[in-house]
C-alpha cells in the first residue's frame, strides 16, 4: 500500500524567535527549521506500515517556499522514497482551510490509500488540517491515533482515552493523524542522507486560496515572576500551605 504523508517545516522548538514586520510574523534568520515534531510520529508509521506489508512507497508532501526542500529532504534522507513540495506564490498562511484546500487539490489527482499527518503543528497548534483534507477528499478520518493496523480494506486504530483505548475502524481510503505513541522516527543513517540527493523531489507551483484568518500581533510568553525563600525545616511549611491556598489556589 501506497502511503504519502504531509509534513510541515516548523521553527525548531529549541530556537529563541524574534518578531518582524510589527511583529506579525517569526523574523527567518537564525531560526533553525525542522520536521513538525508530530509529522515525525506520521513519517514513521508510515515506514513501519510499508516494512511490515513488504510493498509499496512512502512519498511525502508539504506546502511551502523553496526553502521547504530542506525539510522534505531530511524525511528523504530518513528512509521516504519520494517527495513533493507545493510551492506557495507567496507567503504560506496561518488560515487550516486554505491550506488544506491545497493539499485536498494535489491528493485529489493522487492514488495513495493512506493520507498521515501529525495531530497537529508545531508552530500554529491548530489540529484542523488533516481532518479538513479528509473532509474535502469525503474520506472517513480517525485523530489523536496513536498506533494502527492494516487489515482487508480496512485500518484499524488506536487512540488513548480516559481509562483506557479506543478502536476504530476506517474503511481504505482514509486519512489519520498521529500523536505521541508508538512511533519514534529513527535517525538517518549517513547511506540514507547520501541516496536522498538523488531522490525525487517533484516542485509544484500553487495557488493558495484567500485566507480568511490574519495575524493581529505575536507576543512573546509573559516573563516568569521571581522565586523567594520562605526558609527551612518544618517551620516554613505552615506558610508554603497558606501561599499554595490562597494566593496559587493548587490546593
């Protein structure tokens, strides 16, 4: 079975940003991009699936300016077998809906029967991409699945819930979106950087749909107020209490 999976090149979460432009958008230099880390669960289960039927190719995909070859050549390099980069006339947006509008056109003239995404970005944490595709290609879509099977036509998931684990079965083809679970991508070994030059990587030209949603202002998180000592022993901890209470409400 033919698998694609859709990534998204994502600052590293490690990065310091700084805002530009009235502080709309991430000022690009210096910011190290990644692999979304939850597109990183997709990519995996989307090996293990492959390796475990013996058959089929696993193709990744992405909407984005040229310098999202990058992030399509490291899943390359990772072990996938081809890529396609949708490049956007212009800056990509924030609005879920064009960007799956987008995404929905391209696997609309494809033939994989498995659509992965991670559960959600992790830049704009939005977790409405993948479901909106699946909606658009009027595929049934299974979310927050953390493992899955393969069966007869059918794909069996799993997703953790309070007290225990759901089971849902999504007749083939199907979109799903993956969280923290089973699957940990694996390193590229420096055989896999090598082959991924000579692998495809087909670029697209887009055009990306009005988006309906626009960014007013980034702020950076508020500072963290300073720690203070209420002393030590047994003789500090009628005080903790009384702070913990009233002033934190944790107890």
């Amino acid at each position: 079975m033919d698998i694609i999976v859709c990534l998204k090149r994502v600052p590293d979460t490690e990065t310091r940003v700084r805002f530009s432009d009235g502080s709309t958008v991430i000022e690009p230099e210096g910011v190290k991009y990644i692999v979304s880390p939850y597109d990183e669960f997709a990519l995996e289960a989307a090996f293990r699936t492959t390796e475990m039927t013996e058959e089929g190719q696993v193709t990744v995909m992405t909407l984005g300016n040229e310098d999202s070859q990058e992030t399509l050549r490291a899943a390359l390099a990772a072990g996938a077998d081809a890529a396609v980069l949708l490049r956007a006339q212009g800056a990509v947006t924030m609005d879920g809906l064009a960007t799956a509008k987008a995404l929905a056109a391209e696997l609309e003239t494809r033939e994989e029967q498995l659509v992965l995404f991670g559960v959600k970005a992790g830049d704009d944490d939005q977790q409405q991409v993948g479901p909106m595709v699946a909606t658009l290609l009027g595929r049934p879509c299974a979310s927050n699945v953390t493992s899955f099977e393969v069966g007869e036509g059918v794909l069996r998931c799993h997703r953790d819930v309070e007290g225990g684990t759901e089971v849902v079965e999504l007749d083939l083809p199907a979109v799903v979106t993956l969280t923290k679970g089973a699957f940990e991508l694996r390193f590229a070994s420096l055989k896999g950087i090598m082959a991924a030059k000579r692998k495809p990587l087909d670029v697209k030209d887009v055009d990306l749909p009005e988006s309906r949603l626009s960014v007013e202002r980034l702020d950076y998180p508020p500072e963290r107020a300073e720690g203070w000592i209420l002393g030590e022993g047994a003789d500090a901890v009628p005080e903790l209490v009384q702070l913990l209470r009233d002033e934190a409400n944790v107890l």
